[in-house]
C-alpha cells in the first residue's frame, strides 16, 4: 500500500495561497513530475508530489477491472484525499487546489477529482482517462462548478485509446467541468509543449 511519502516544491504551504498536487506516471518519480512545474505558471503555489510504493499507483492498465488494482487504487485515491486534508488544514481551500499528472497519474488525477467533483483550482491530465474496464458512474457524484480542466493526448497512445478520453471528457462536461481536449495526432506517449501552454493558458493563467 501507498506511504505518505511527499516531495514539495515551490512556496511554503503556509505561505502559499494556491497548491498543486502533482501525480508521476508509471516507472517514475515524484521528482520526474515536480520538474514539470518548472514550465507551468505555478511559481506562487506549493508543489506537493507523492510517490507511489513501487513507483507504480496501480500494478495493471487503467483499462482493467477496478478490483483487479486493489487495494492499490483505493490506497492511492485515499493518499490524495489526505494530501487534500493538509492542504486545507494549512488554509487553503479546494477552490484553490490544482491537481496534476501524466499517463498513469493523469487517469489517477482524473479519478479522484470525478470521484469527488467540486469546484476545484483546475485540472491537467495530460495522457489519461477515467479508470476501469467501462465507465463505472457510480463511482462519480457532485458538480465541477465550472472547473477548469485540461485533457490532452495522442491519437494513437500505446497506453490510453482516444475513446477513453473522449469519454471521460463527455462524462466531465455531464458533471459541469469546463473542459479542454486536444488530441495530438502521432505524438506518442510524451507531453507536447503545446499542451503546456494550452494548460498555462487554460489553468494556470
């Protein structure tokens, strides 16, 4: 199961006003995907990244069946939630927390703020899409309230097919999200400097 182990970056959360909380893909580290906020306009924000045990939020694809990644999934939505907490503990409220990630932290991201939909800062997945082996909408309640999100990825992804995306997109914008999906044609499993700058534009502008 996931430890609270947390890598910061950025203004101190006691004197930051705005957080964003970075997830890594698979294979990588806390480290890989603070130094993506390096290139987005967050240098007032505190940057907390958690790092998944094993460097992995989940053993198998996000297309399998929920039960076959626990209890790692509900480890990892529960880690975020608890970041959350110490967000607001430290005064910052969830209006003002952004989340972030690539490939496997982007269909986490997407998970957890669907899961818990509500007036969030802004939202970036870049390379990912709601999890499972269907849509389970069960699992999603509330109203984005006109969240800013940003979703983008290539078309083909080795890793996320373009129909997951652009369900998870419609199933965003059902929930209120202010989305913004692009789809990069051949671009493989990377991020684009035009999405960077779409989502400074979109959620950090």
């Amino acid at each position: 199961m996931h430890t609270k182990n947390i890598v910061t970056g950025g203004k101190k959360l006691t004197e930051a006003k705005k957080a964003l909380i970075m997830l890594h893909g698979r294979g990588a580290t806390a480290e890989d995907i603070l130094g993506l906020a390096s290139h987005l306009n967050v240098a007032d924000f505190a940057w907390l990244a958690p790092q998944a045990t094993n460097y992995t939020w989940y053993p198998y694809s996000f297309l399998a069946p929920p039960n076959q990644n626990e209890p790692w999934l509900s480890s990892a939505l529960a880690l975020i939630k608890d970041i959350v907490s110490d967000i607001n503990a430290a005064g910052i409220s969830n209006e003002n927390i952004y989340v972030a990630g690539f490939s496997q932290g982007a269909c986490l991201t997407l998970e957890f703020v669907t899961r818990n939909a509500q007036r969030w800062g802004g939202v970036a997945a870049f390379t990912g899409g709601l999890i499972g082996d269907k849509l389970y909408t069960e699992n999603y309640a509330g109203d984005f309230k006109n969240t800013p999100v940003f979703i983008g990825s290539s078309n083909p992804d080795p890793h996320v097919p373009v129909e997951r995306v652009q369900a998870s997109t419609a199933l965003l914008k059902s929930m209120h999200a202010s989305v913004t999906e692009k789809i990069y044609p051949g671009l493989g499993h990377t991020i684009a400097t035009d999405e960077i700058a779409l989502a400074n534009k979109l959620i950090f502008s």
